[in-house]
C-alpha cells in the first residue's frame, strides 16, 4: 500500500481559521484533511504531513523567513521521508502576498518547479526507492478579506485565476490534478483558511484523487 507526503502550507499543517493575529490554533489530527485521507483510504496507507505555516512556492519570505521557500525545504522533506510513492503538492496561497507581487502564472510556474525537483532523484534518494508519482491540488481560492487584509489586500481575484494555470502545469508534467475550488472555499471568517468541514470534504476529495492515480488499487 503506498506512502504518501502531504507538502503544503497553514491548510496542510491545520491552522484553524484566525481572528486574532498574535493567535494561531491547530486542527486535531483526525480534523485536518491528511488524516480524514487516511482514515478514507484505509489503515494499510502510511500518510506523512509537512506543513508550514507561510510556505511559498519558490519565494523567500523577506519578513517570515528564507525558510519558508518551499523548494529550500523539499529535498530535505523528501530524503526524511523516503522511500515515498505519492507527493501530494498545494502550495501558492501565500505567494499572494502583496509583499511578493507575483502573478498567478509564476505562481504555478513556481509549482512546476517543485514537481521537477520531486522527479529530480538525487544521489541520496537514489538509494532510497523510486520516484514519486506527484498530485498537484490547486487550494481554495482566497475570499473577500478581513483579519488577514493586511497580507492579502486585492490578490482574490488573482487568486481565483490559479486553478486554471496549475491545470495547465499538471497536463504539461503529466502529473495528477485537483482543483479544490470545484470542492471547498475558504472560511468566511478570515478568507484564507479551512473551517473543520472543509478539511472533511477535501481530505474524501484527496482519497478519490489517490486511488485513481494508483488504478483504484489501493
């Protein structure tokens, strides 16, 4: 039965939805999206979970951190990791900052780089099993803006043209796709983040995505 990375951010690591910015709560395990994955695909399947509160694509964070540049982490999540079947990538949230001021398209062309570097084998992982198969999930679109207004002022509608560029990513790579927006929106109380319910609907919506990547075998 395979093994499966969940690579992502706040929505992968289960930040529950903010309404006081010096405040960052956690869904419990079986609340956040991986673990409802789990539990519907079935106690054979081993599911890890990296997720990083403020992780980007390929962006260093000039306030946060270097640190939160995703493909600065990914080897290392890989190599821990490993022998690995499945990486189920969704980033590109917080590249909507207005600090960055990128675009949608380079937005998703940063996620296609990390599906590269997941196919990308080196000397290390080499000895540590195959090459993973990739799903990459375009998250939920942001919505109108309140607490969080400060980091996200004017990027919903671009936010919202994301799915679309990352569908084009996943057929150009030839990689497995879900576009969460056709199954869950982000919580009206901060625009950003996952009401417990949507965890639910998306982790049933992952497990789907998961046993046709493996031929429903799984």
């Amino acid at each position: 039965m395979p093994t499966i990375l969940c690579y992502g951010d706040s929505n992968t690591w289960g930040a529950v939805p903010i309404t006081d910015l010096a405040r960052i709560d956690r869904y419990a395990a079986d609340v956040r999206w991986p673990g409802v994955m789990r539990r519907a695909l079935g106690p054979e399947c081993t599911v890890y979970e990296d997720g990083l509160n403020g992780r980007t694509t390929v962006f260093d964070d000039p306030i946060e951190g270097a640190h939160k540049n995703g493909r600065s982490q990914l080897e290392a999540s890989l190599e821990t990791h490993m022998p690995c079947d499945l990486v189920i990538l969704m980033l590109g949230t917080n590249d909507f900052k207005t600090r960055f001021g990128v675009s949608a398209f380079d937005i998703a062309m940063g996620a296609g780089a990390l599906v590269e570097d997941i196919r990308r084998p080196g000397p290390a992982r080499e000895r540590l099993g195959p090459v993973p198969k990739v799903l990459l999930v375009a998250p939920a679109p942001l919505g109108p803006q309140t607490v969080l207004k400060g980091l996200f002022a004017g990027r919903e509608a671009a936010s919202r043209e994301l799915g679309g560029y990352l569908g084009q990513i996943a057929e150009l790579k030839r990689c497995g796709f879900l576009d969460a927006a056709e199954h869950i929106q982000t919580s009206r109380v901060d625009a950003t983040h996952l009401d417990a319910d949507q965890h639910g609907i998306l982790g049933v919506a992952m497990a789907r995505s998961v046993r046709e990547m493996f031929g429903n075998t799984v």
